[in-house]
C-alpha cells in the first residue's frame, strides 16, 4: 500500500466517491501481452457521462483517514471498500471506489486503495470482459474489521458487496 496520502482529482473531496487515474499505468503494465497482442485494448476514462457496456460491483482493500481537523480519529482500514468497474463502449474503463464515513464523526474517509489489489481486480474484469481466459479466483476471503452499512457510501448506493453477501 502507498505511503503517502492520494490526493484527489478535482472535484472529488466532496463525492461520496473516488478515482484512481493514476493506477492506470500498473493496468496497462499487467495488461503488457495483451495489449501488445490486440487481445485487449483499453484506456482510462476519467469522465462519468457515458453510458456503460458493462460494470461489474466489487470491493478493494485500503485505508481511510478522517479529515476533519475536530476529529480525533487516526483512520480505519477496510478489507470491503465497495468499487464499481465500468466498461464503455469505446473500450476504455474507470472505477468508482466507494469512500466510508468515520465512525467518530460521521465525516467522509480520504481514503488510500491498495494498488496491488486495485490492479488485480481491474485486469481481472477487463480480462473476462474481453474473452481472456482467467484463473479462478479462491473465496476464502480474510476476515477484517466489522462492515458497518451505515458508514458505507457504497452500500447507500447499492454497490457493496459485502452487504449483498451478508443478506443472501
């Protein structure tokens, strides 16, 4: 996981969500043979005003700081950070990750996503969207902190995971 506190993009601070722009690069890297081969082409969408091909909920793995200077919270980490993987009709691609509410103060989380997982979800989609053959994957998922909907932006939004899961 980054060290450093991502910034983010503009206009971002106030949303209930965020991107990762910057996490293309390691895409298109573990994408190398395909997008060599034309297998696979894809690019980085950074607008929300397409209509998608395809989108695929999911969860990454990260951590959230609380922003407000009143809080005394140091920050949470989530294994369930809900993200939507949304695919255009042009082959580009983006990702809503989904930010979480501090359970001190309520605020919204900055939040820092795990770029190994990041990349490995996303290339994983792209693949299958593309009819690139894919291991499976195992579902023996590590237990992390409680899952609290209430603080969860994505569950709000109707793209958690973790939530659909624990109702079924």
């Amino acid at each position: 996981m980054p060290g450093k506190h991502q910034q983010p993009i503009s206009g971002q601070s106030k949303r209930v969500w965020m991107m990762f722009p910057e996490y293309h690069t390691a895409v298109a890297s573990a994408l190398d043979y395909e997008l060599k081969h034309d297998i696979i082409k894809v690019n980085y969408h950074i607008q929300n005003t397409k209509l998608t091909t395809n989108f695929w909920n999911t969860n990454m793995v990260g951590r959230f700081c609380c922003p407000s200077n009143a809080c005394n919270q140091n920050g949470w980490s989530s294994k369930t950070i809900a993200a939507v993987i949304r695919r255009y009709a042009d082959d580009s691609y983006n990702v809503i990750d989904y930010r979480q509410r501090c359970r001190s103060c309520g605020t919204l989380g900055d939040m820092i996503v795990d770029e190994d997982v990041y990349v490995e979800r996303v290339v994983r989609r792209l693949k299958i969207w593309h009819g690139v053959e894919v291991d499976k994957v195992d579902m023996n998922i590590k237990k992390g902190p409680p899952h609290i909907e209430r603080l969860c932006e994505g569950c709000k939004a109707g793209h958690c995971v973790k939530a659909r899961r624990d109702r079924d």
